[in-house]
C-alpha cells in the first residue's frame, strides 16, 4: 500500500495541527472531519488555511479550512482529502540519517540538512527528462512527518532505473541576512554520491549552457564492484615518493597511445611508468566534481577556449569528476565511480598509494554573484563563513570560505573523507589552503563546541583557532586512524601554519633550495635546515621529519625545467597580459631567456635541474614530484597554466622518450637510490652520531652569508657512509674528504658529468673505466667539483675490487 504524505502551509495557528495530523494518518484512503471543537478563552477570530500540494501526476486535493467558530471556540470544517501518490513508489516518512541518499529495507532513503528552509521538496529525474531540463516527479516533505530537526527526510519503495534527484528548498531570499533561498531551482544534494548532466569533458550542453541543470545519482542495490581483496598498503610516511599528477592531462596528449586518452583508465594503462619512476605514492590533483566550463571562453592568444583545466573550484566532494571518466554518464554515473575504483585497486597492485587533493576551502559557487548549485540553497549561512551583513568572508581567494568548524560543516567533511577511504580506497588526503580549516566559523561559540565557555574566547569569523574542532576530529576519527593527512599550512588571508598542527604539512622548498642552488649568497645555512627534513619547524613541536612534505616544483608555478630556463614568467597564452601568476619565483635562465638558448647554456640547465633532483632526494622528509618534471616539460615559462586544456599542460610521451636514457634515467636511480638507503627517510631527525657537516676541508663547514657550498656526510646501515656536496658557485674547487681508515670514497653521482656518467650504476658499461678517472684524485682523498654541481660518494673497504 503507498504511504499517506500531506504539506501543511499558510498556517496562522497550529492549535489544532497536532489532532489533524493524528486523523490524517488514521484513514488509508479518505477522511472527513466535522465538529472538532475546542475551547480557547479570550482568543481572537481566526482563519487557517491548510492545503496538501499537488505533485506529479495526481489526483487534485481538496482543502482543509478551520476556522473560528465564535466564543473562543476553533472550528474544524467538514472536508475529504484524497490521498496524493506517486506514480511508481511507496512513500513512508524515513529517517534522518545517514545524510544523502542509501539504500535500506528494500527501497531508498533520502535526508537533506537544512536549518531555515520552511519547505523541501524531492525532485525525481530520469535521464531523459533531465536532458529537458524537466522534473519526473516530485515530492513535497511534511515538516511534522518528514523532519526530524533539521533535517529533512522520506523513504521511498519503487523502481529506480536511470532516475536520479535533487531538491528544492523554499524560504527567505535575504542576502544581507545570509539567505539563498529560491524554490525555482533544483539543488544537488551535498551528499550526492554522483553528479550528472554532461558526460562529455569541455562540451556544452545543447543549448550553450555552461551551467545546465544537474542531478544526483539514486543509488542502488546492484551497485557492486570487485575489490579482489584489495587492503590499504599502509606504509610509513617515510618511505613514501609523491608525484603530483592531473588525471587528464596525464594521457591526453596523442603521444600517450593511451586507448582511453585522458581519463582514469588511461592513467591505469600507464602506472607502470611510476613504478619504473620508484614512485609508491601518487597524488591526484582535484577529482570531485567541477565544472571545467566554469571559466569557459575564447582565448584569442591560442585560438582555443579557456577552461577550469586544474579543478580547484568543486561542485561536489563525494561524485568523483565524471567527465575523467571514459564511461561518462552512463549507467547514471555508476559506471564512473567503479572506474575510479579500478584505478585505485590497480595503483595498489603496483605498490602505489593514491592520495586525494581536496578543496575544503570554498566551492564552485563563489561570492554572492555566483550559481546556487547546491550548499548556498540548501543553507548558505551553515555552509558558508559570512560577515554579520551577509558578505562572504573570502579567505580562499575564490569568493567564499567554506565554514568548516561549523558543527554540521566540518560532520560533513569527516563524512566525505570517511566515504572516499570506506568505499572508494583512498589512502590520505591533501588539504588545499588547510589553514581555513583552522579558522572559527561563522556565529562561532565556544560553549557550543567544547561544552564550557573559554577565558577571552570573544573570536569572530575567521580567527585562528590554537583547537580547531574540525582537525580534531580529523585527527583523532577512529576510521581515518592511518590515513595520511597533508596540509597546505596557508590561506590567501595571509594564515602561515607550517609546523604547528597534527597534520603533515607542505614545506616549499623553493624559497630555501632555489635561492641556494642557483647560487644566491646567504642560504648555505636554509639549504641545511632543508636537508635536515627542516627542524627548525617541525621539531619543537614533537613532530618529525615525515611531517614535512617536500618539493621544488608543483602545479602552480614553473616546472622543473622552466626554473632553469626562464627568469620571468611568460604568462600570455593565458589571455590577461601576463598580470596574472607569481612574479617572483627565485629562478634562473642560466644566462638566456628562452629555449632557444647556446650549447653551454643548455648543459648548465641540465646540470642545474640533477642539482635540484639529487638535493630533493637526499632530504629528510617526503619528497613529491611534479607530473612531467622527470624528463623536463617546458610550459614555455607559463606559472600560472589554469585554464589550458592543451599540450601546454599534457603529459609528453614523446618527449620521455627522448629523455629515457637522460635525465629520466638520472630520476629513476635518484628515487631508487633513496629507496636503498636506510638514512634517508629516517623516523626522527638527524643527530650529531649520524651526521656531519663539512666545508672545503673535513669537519669545518662554513654558514658564512657568502657561502655557497654545503656538503655533509651520512652514516647508513646499508651504504656504510655517504659524503653528500653542493656547489653552487660560479667557481670550481677541489674539495678534502674525511678520512677513513681501511675505506676508500667511490663516486656514485656527479651532476657535472653528461649522462650517462652523471649516475655511476652497477650495470653501466664503462663504469670502471669512469672510476678510474677520479682514482689520482680519490687516492689523495680529493675529489674536483665543478662550478653548479653536486655529488654523492659512498664509502667502500679498500680490499673491495
């Protein structure tokens, strides 16, 4: 039997609310009502009006008035009222948890949060009906049966096939009041598990819209996937090797031969290249759900159209981006998700772990000029940090600041993160702009998070919290346990955390090793703090080296090879007068602007970019590499390539090809290496037993502001001991090593030399013929560096051959 469902509106008094409803739910079918009576002294005359909606296809209601019958006395009016129906379900008043739509006792179960909607309605959409921008059916809740305080909820019983939904949410439109609220659209749910509308990445809709109505996936109970025992790898923070990658332009470029170019299973057919690569860890750069099209538009520069190519602007944290998929839409998103599962399962295969970049600092819905998709409609004052006026706070740099120690915001981020590591096998996170994560949410109130009120805790919106609720629960959540947490300790408010809370933490190396490596006067001492795994932020907190994240080059600013090319960002192709992007970013052309550059010039930035690699791999800490960067793609000195859906930002199979027996050589025996060394992704951070800092000459190293070499020496359990330099002068010098007794120092690295002599290992042909070049220089304890260089010696016993 469908289940009875009614909507009382308009309603200037509820004293009789509560028998009406007790009738109401007492007939199946039809009910009528005469003489309800009730004495009320000293009331005025009144009239009610209540009214059950007509929704889809049903039969029209007839209206219940009550009235006032004169002497105090309420008058219910005799009236019958036919029952609605949907067309294809049963409908019960469901449950107010979990959030979202799931599955249960054999039908669905819908709850949406919202704290000052006075109605919601559930929309059901097919596909086809969707494409038309046409609602299938719809669901008015009753406040009295379908809420459960602030949560709105119904269960429903039918057939589900490609049906998907969304919600409609009426209340006060007030923006100075922080209030969105319009019953004309169709808002995805926060906890929808997939988002549709267009399969296809970069096209428009039919119409031309960038923005067409959008629905969540309706799950269902055939929704299986074989896992094949797949287990979480778990290994230490220490041993991991990040690379940053961006699923899309990962195989995109022809070059790839991927069958499936640009989506998840394209990255799947090429996770042998990070494992060849000695990556264990890959970070996947944004892979919610956005809309590329959200900075849609033609680009005069390169006749193509601009797009939100990196992701950083989510429309949903738990769909997963549809259109990286090669399934697309089909299956209602379901078919997507399971491919997102492959991926995940197969990087585990190899040994690799996969890390999400999530956006918890704002969303695609920007400042109050921006589209009501979904968290402003259902409820922007929750979901978002306002000023008492309504304005929104804008730490993020992108129009709004999500609201994350808001109790029912940051319950919805531990969910999702919870989400992607149950069911989707996600092995950590990283937190874009973590340090909003810190911050007090709007309307914050001590005594309402911790239980007492706090001495001086007068905050307002905004304000560094020294206990931030949100990372609390994070941290200390019992299904995260293990799960690696990464932050980026900044925000555009100008909140600098590095070091100071439980997460892991980013450390840019690029202020400290770029300065230094391309010689700049008064970094020797930076360059050691680096090395070290950066203790001097890390340390007097209790933390250890593995909570720093290490890197040169990311996906905002120069590559790799653009650091060592170009000392000015070329930021044209990106259509804003290259005012856009970092105008500082401590590089060097290594005398000439440009690719087109002179033999010497060219080896120099060879030389410079095995200098960065070998200083990244020898530091404590974690290093992460940057997509492209192990066989040197340019973006012709553009640092700042959001909007480019081109060669500009895919992956160049060729172009690895070409640097296979070069510099990816060199990279793939650099990771190696560290991986062989026990001393290099130690658990605490180095002491005086295990490590010593030289000059020119053993035992004196020189911090002096005009110093630029560094070298120290490493005890290890597996390599004996390791004597590690770095030249960054313009001038060669012959350096002293440290004596010891029955060993001698063999070369192993020295960037100065051309390949594939830069990386002596065991198998190269003519290795022993390139020792013996140094053997005059070894055998006097002496060893030449050239000008920009670096090397790395083992110790070995002189009765070795």
């Amino acid at each position: 039997m469908e289940q009875q469902q009614h909507q009382l509106t308009n309603c200037s008094t509820w004293s009789t609310a509560p028998k009406l409803h007790h009738l109401l739910l007492q007939n199946p079918q039809r009910i009528a009502f005469s003489n309800a009576r009730r004495q009320k002294p000293n009331q005025k005359k009144k009239s009610l009006n209540w009214r059950m909606r007509r929704f889809g296809n049903e039969a029209p209601v007839l209206v219940v008035k009550a009235s006032n019958g004169g002497a105090g006395t309420d008058v219910v009016e005799t009236a019958v009222v036919d029952r609605p129906k949907l067309r294809r379900f049963q409908v019960s008043q469901g449950h107010p948890s979990p959030f979202g739509a799931t599955t249960r006792d054999g039908g669905v179960n819908f709850a949406v949060y919202s704290a000052n909607a006075v109605s919601v309605t559930l929309c059901l959409i097919t596909l086809a009906d969707l494409e038309e921008d046409k609602v299938t059916e719809q669901l008015s809740l009753d406040p009295l049966t379908n809420k459960t305080g602030n949560v709105w909820h119904v269960f429903l019983k039918g057939d589900f096939k490609d049906t998907l939904y969304g919600y409609k949410f009426e209340g006060k439109f007030s923006p100075e009041e922080g209030l969105y609220y319009d019953s004309s659209k169709i808002l995805l749910d926060p906890y929808a598990k997939a988002v549709i509308r267009r399969g296809e990445y970069g096209k428009l809709s039919p119409d031309g819209n960038c923005w067409p109505q959008m629905a969540g996936t309706v799950p269902s109970f055939d929704d299986e996937f074989d896992w094949e025992g797949d287990l979480p790898l778990k290994y230490p923070q220490k041993d991991l090797i990040i690379y940053e990658i961006h699923v899309r332009g990962f195989t995109r470029h022809e070059s790839s031969m991927a069958e499936l170019p640009g989506t998840y299973h394209g990255l799947v057919e090429k996770l042998d290249h990070l494992k060849e690569l000695g990556i264990n860890c890959i970070e996947l750069m944004p892979c919610h759900e956005f809309n590329e099209l959200e900075y849609f538009g033609y680009n005069s520069v390169l006749g193509d159209y601009k797009v939100n190519f990196w992701g950083y602007s989510t429309v949903n944290y738990f769909s997963p981006m549809i259109r990286y998929s090669s399934a697309g839409i089909r299956n209602c998103g379901r078919d997507a998700i399971n491919e997102v599962k492959f991926l995940i399962k197969e990087a585990h295969k190899r040994g690799i772990e996969v890390i999400m970049d999530v956006v918890f600092n704002h969303t695609a819905e920007g400042n109050e000029n921006g589209p009501i998709l979904s968290f402003r409609g259902a409820d922007n004052s929750i979901y978002y940090m306002l000023a008492p006026k309504g304005e929104f706070y804008n730490y993020s740099g992108c129009g709004n600041t999500f609201n994350c120690n808001h109790p029912v915001v940051r319950q919805f981020i531990v969910d999702c993160l919870r989400y992607w590591v149950t069911e989707m096998h996600v092995d950590g996170f990283r937190f874009d702009l973590a340090s909003i994560m810190t911050r007090g949410s709007s309307l914050w109130d001590a005594t309402n998070v911790y239980g007492v009120p706090i001495e001086g805790d007068l905050l307002t919106t905004g304000t560094p919290l020294a206990n931030p609720p949100l990372v609390d629960m994070i941290s200390n959540d019992p299904i995260l346990h293990g799960v690696k947490l990464i932050a980026e300790a900044w925000d555009t408010g100008g909140l600098y955390q590095v070091g100071i809370s439980s997460l892991g933490y980013l450390v840019r190396m690029e202020w400290e090793v770029r300065q230094f490596i391309k010689g700049t006067d008064g970094f020797s001492g930076a360059l050691a703090e680096c090395l070290c795994g950066s203790p001097n932020l890390y340390q007097e907190g209790g933390r250890r080296p593995w909570n720093s994240i290490n890197f040169v080059c990311a996906h905002d600013g120069f590559t790799l090879a653009d650091l060592v090319t170009y000392n000015n960002k070329h930021n044209l192709a990106n259509g804003e007068y290259n005012n856009d992007g970092e105008s500082h970013n401590n590089s060097w052309n290594c005398g000439q602007e440009g690719e087109f550059a002179s033999i010497s010039v060219k080896k120099l930035r060879k030389r410079q970019m095995r200098n960065f690699f070998v200083c990244l791999m020898v530091s404590q800490g974690v290093p992460m590499i940057y997509m492209g960067d192990e066989y040197g793609h340019t973006k012709g000195g553009n640092n700042n390539t959001y909007c480019h859906d081109n060669y500009i930002n895919y992956f160049r199979w060729d172009k690895k090809e070409e640097s296979s027996l070069d510099f990816f050589r060199f990279c793939c025996l650099m990771t190696k290496f560290r991986q062989e060394c026990e001393s290099l992704g130690l658990n605490d951070f180095p002491t005086a037993e295990r490590l010593q800092w030289h000059g020119h000459a053993p035992g004196v190293p020189d911090w002096s502001e005009t110093s630029r070499f560094v070298a120290f020496t490493l005890m290890d359990s597996v390599k004996r001991e390791l004597y590690i330099a770095f030249n960054a002068s313009h001038l060669p010098a012959t350096i002293t090593l440290p004596e010891r007794p029955g060993y001698r120092w063999d070369p192993l690295v020295d960037t100065s030399k051309p390949a594939p002599f830069d990386f002596l290992s065991s198998d190269l042909p003519g290795r022993d013929i390139a020792v013996k070049q140094y053997a005059h220089f070894l055998d006097a304890n002496l060893y030449p560096m050239l000008s920009y260089s670096s090397i790395i010696l083992f110790l070995s016993p002189v009765d070795d051959p």
